[in-house]
C-alpha cells in the first residue's frame, strides 16, 4: 500500500523492488533518502525499528547496502528499505528526525565503516575507539586479526604509551 | 573515547565525575555510565557500552543455521528460551515452513514462562536498587522454579537452547505439566505479595512517580519497544498486532500505562506477569499430544535408530550435517513480542549452508539509547531507579 503512494507522490524515487514471504522491500538512492523519509513519516511510518548494512564485497560499484526497516504503528504494516552505497561514501544521517537512528548509525560505523553525513556524534559504538579495521565487513577477519598487538596505534590512557 | 572523564575534570574544577561501571551492581551486566554531576544532580550522562561485544553476528555468518541457536541464548540470557523460539520462527520464514501445533503450543508456553522470570528479575532487581530487599527475595523463589521447569525441559537452566529450526529439541517430559500447574497458583500468590509490598508503599512511590518519565511520542520516537513503550500508553505489542505462533487464539490483554515513569513500567510488568499466567493456563487446558518437530527430512533430523537402520535416513542425516539445509535465496525480517520489546531478527541467505549476513535487532539497545535524556537533570539515585526500569541486558545491547 505504502510502496503504490510513494509511487504517485514520487515517482522514479523507487529503483528496484521485491517482496519476499510478505517483507516488501524497496530500494532507494541515497539522494532521495531524506525525501522519502519524510514522506513515510508523514504516511504513519514512525517507528524506525532498525539500521543495519549488508556488505557485497563482489558487488560492482556500490559495494554496502544499508537497511532500514520501518513499522507504521497503526496499520501494522513493515516496510525494509536499501540504500546501495559505495565504499567511502557518506548516506544521509536521520539522527535529525529519529533520535533511535543515533545509536543505530553509529553501530553501522562501527562494524561496516559507512559513514553519514549530519550525524551529531559519529563515534564507534561497541568496539573501542583506536579499534583497527570494522568487524562486519567480510574480509575482516573471523578471528579479530591481531587486535591486540597493534602496531603504532595510541591509547588515550597511559600517556599514550603501550606496555 | 579521549578520555572523557580526565579532560572534563580539567575543564569545570567545580564538576564531580562519577564512574557508574563498568562493574556496577547496579549496572546488572557491564556497561559504563560516565556521569557529570553538579551537587547531586545530573548534568551530563555519557553511556559507553561493549564491554560484552562478542561478535555474534560475524560468527553467525560463519555458523549453519542451526549451530547459531546457541549464541542466540546468550543475547538476553535472563530469557533465553525466548531468543530461541524467536530465532527459530526468523529461520521458519525464510524457509517458509510451519511448526506443529504441539511445538507451537509449548514454544509459547515456555515463552511466557521466560516472559514471567525475566519481569521478575527487572521488578525485583530494580526494587533492590532503590533499596526495597524484600521483594526481591519473594520473587526469586519463583523465578527458581521456573528455571527448574526449564531444567526438565531442556536440560538447561539459562542457556536452554530448546528450539530447533522446523521444531523443539525435544517434548517436554512428564511431569512439567503438574508442576507448572503448581507453579501457576504460587506465582499469583507471590505476585500478590509483591504488590503487597510495592504498589501502595509511599516509599516506592516517592522513588518511583515521575522518574523517567516520557511522552508516548517520544518513546517512538527513540524506538522503545515492550513495557516500556506500553507504559507511555501506547498499546503495541506484537503478540496482538502481527500474531505469531497462534497468539491471536490465546484470551489475554495488554497493560498500557500513561506517564511511561519507572513507576507505570513496574505496573505494566506485573500485569504483563498475571496475564501470561493467564496463557500458560489456556496452553496446558488445549495442550495435545503431538510431534513436536515438522515431519520434513530436508529440515528435520531423523530419528537416531532409522539412521542406523535404514539407508535413505541416513543419506538425509548426512546431508543435513554435511550440506545443511536447502535455503531459498531471500532475505526476511521477523520479529517477536520478547520481554524487553521487540525482538527482530534480520537474515540474508545467498543459498549457502550459512546465513550470509544475521542482523540481531536487541529491543534494549534504542531504549538504552535515551538514557541521557531520561536521567539529564534528575539526581544521581534515579539514574539507577530509570536504568533498572530499562531493564538493559548488556549481553544483548552488545551482542
């Protein structure tokens, strides 16, 4: 229902769809994100239930695809949204308009390294700060590298000094 | 983190930083709250968290879908069976099957067996925080004895791992049921005493009443999910709003509160308890005799003596082990009414044994994400009182 009006309120903004066992997905540029966004606000779409990316590393040009999944309170309805985005690219941040995308971004950050553009404080989330490398990215490694034994790296604690 | 704690000492003399974790009692867990205090009041909470990061995520990609049920009691390990059976039904999805009735049946009845124990730690654990021991005590003993039903159940107190992909691991044993039926009686009487206690004690009140409060917009707005979204009255639980597991046959209601303080989320807990009380009462009445796994042999491991008796069990059974399951290439969303809120799970299958990628949508993560804001100019002893009411379990905010 929520895919058929942004057809007729934006037209072309939708470059791929599919629905698979009931999730429907559409897939957006990043240029109309905020535009879209607005209007699945305006449509009931208030609570953003989720970010998250998904990495193609084999994937020509745009290498991410980041998620973001939707739920209208009144009408029950999930909507799963994809931005296909290139390695260092920035996505437009909706930290403005969903306090929960604060967190959620910042999560993104951290494990795939896709930044956005307008978020208050791009931080990493669960891995800490002098952190070598994103965990989610699939040539990262199962193992952790050598996380621990990083070369050259200064930790904000001990004078900036390791031993 | 450039060391927030030192360079903010330097810069206000007058400030006092107060490290809350990352070992806290209060903290339940580990996860680290710097905060900056002027006298006794807060003015600047920083949450750091990851403390507990293990990566679940990139080790499910590098695990069969079946081997991930283990991680997955370790996300909210308060309610482990619920991680279970919610994981199952996101694999269910994708494969497009349906469990048998029995399984369903027992899978929701342990669900809110999980739902009753993990209310009972926040109600209680949260009571102990602000100094109300007592309560604590009473509710305990129940929660022991739910982790006894478990016990026989899945042989596991905490981490049950109960469900498998197309079923449960095994059907529940003689004796649960007669048990559970006792443990129904006495949980309503300790749910009694518990209200005793707390719901007309001016203590609790003063302690409670307006802490933390939050408007029904706001909530949504910072995704809250579960009691704490209910107890800012708005009235989604999706046990109602999108069934699941035949939810939409069961008899009971949903608590709303309308101020969304701490006080309105421990009234939304305790009536949240009675009414899974009331479906676990319903589940034993219609309870059948039944398999309790799907009879499909692309999914469903055969039984032990038809592997070593008959050839083409023993063909499934090794393809199964080898090869895992035939997954359609797809991607599905699936989410359930957990004890903290909604618990999503987002997968990706490119067809192989693995799940490309698996996405765990922790329910406390955007809950936790408003902490600042809840407990920004409040005193320092609220802070625990709203970080209780949270209920945040650090295994699953940092998975």
């Amino acid at each position: 229902m929520i895919i058929e009006h942004i057809d007729t309120q934006l037209p072309a903004a939708i470059l791929d769809r599919h629905s698979f066992r009931g999730d429907q997905t559409i897939v957006v540029a990043k240029e109309n994100l905020l535009t879209l966004v607005d209007l699945l606000h305006h449509e009931g779409f208030q609570l953003l239930v989720d970010i998250t990316a998904v990495d193609w590393p084999e994937r020509e040009g745009q290498r991410f695809d980041v998620v973001y999944h939707w739920l209208n309170l009144a009408s029950q309805e999930r909507l799963r949204m994809k931005v296909p985005v290139a390695d260092g690219e920035a996505v437009p941040s909706l930290a403005g308009l969903f306090k929960t995308a604060n967190w959620f971004e910042r999560e993104v950050f951290d494990m795939f390294g896709i930044r956005f553009d307008g978020h208050p404080d791009l931080r990493r989330l669960l891995t800490w700060d002098d952190f070598q490398g994103h965990a989610l990215r699939k040539d990262f490694p199962l193992d952790g590298g050598d996380v621990f034994c990083m070369e050259g790296c200064t930790a904000p604690y001990n004078n900036g000094e390791r031993n | 983190m450039d060391s927030i704690a030192m360079t903010r000492q330097m810069l206000d003399g007058d400030k006092m930083i107060v490290n809350m974790g990352p070992s806290h009692p209060t903290t339940h867990g580990t996860l680290r709250i710097v905060l900056e205090l002027q006298g006794e009041t807060i003015t600047k909470a920083t949450p750091e968290m990851g403390y507990l990061h293990r990566g679940v995520e990139k080790l499910g990609e590098n695990l069969s879908y079946q081997q991930f049920i283990p991680l997955t009691d370790r996300l909210n390990y308060c309610s482990a069976i619920m991680n279970n059976v919610g994981y199952a039904c996101a694999v269910e999805k994708l494969l497009g099957i349906q469990v048998p009735k029995r399984a369903q049946q027992i899978r929701v009845l342990v669900s809110e067996l999980a739902r009753i124990a993990d209310h009972l730690v926040c109600v209680g654990v949260n009571a102990v925080d602000i100094g109300a021991f007592t309560a604590f005590l009473y509710l305990f003993r129940q929660r022991e004895i739910v982790y006894d039903l478990f016990e026989m159940a899945a042989g596991q107190r905490l981490h049950t791992s109960f469900t498998r992909i197309g079923g449960l691991f095994r059907d529940i044993p003689e004796g649960f049921v007669p048990l559970t039926e006792r443990f129904l009686v006495e949980c309503g009487e300790s749910i009694d005493e518990l209200e005793k206690l707390l719901t007309r004690n001016p203590i609790w009140h003063d302690r409670t009443k307006g802490i933390g409060a939050i408007s029904a917009e706001d909530a949504v707005n910072w995704g809250y999910t579960g009691p704490c979204l209910r107890a800012a009255g708005v009235p989604q639980d999706l046990r109602k709003a999108q069934p699941y597991l035949g939810y939409e046959t069961y008899d009971f209601d949903i608590p709303i509160g309308t101020t969304g303080d701490v006080f309105d989320r421990y009234l939304v807990r305790v009536e949240e308890m009675r009414q899974s009380l009331r479906i676990i009462r319903q589940v034993l009445d219609r309870l059948e005799p039944g398999p309790v796994m799907v009879d499909d042999p692309k999914v469903a491991l055969p039984p032990k003596e038809k592997v070593y008796t008959r050839m083409e069990s023993l063909i499934h059974h090794f393809k199964l082990i080898m090869h895992g399951m035939d997954m359609p290439v797809g991607e599905v969303y699936s989410a359930t009414e957990a004890a903290n809120g909604e618990l999503g799970f987002y997968l990706v299958s490119d067809g192989g044994k693995n799940p490309y990628r698996i996405r765990v949508r922790p329910p406390c993560l955007p809950i936790f994400s408003s902490f600042e804001d809840q407990v920004k100019g409040g005193l320092i002893a609220d802070a625990v009182a709203v970080l209780g009411a949270m209920n945040i379990i650090a295994g699953e905010l940092d998975r």
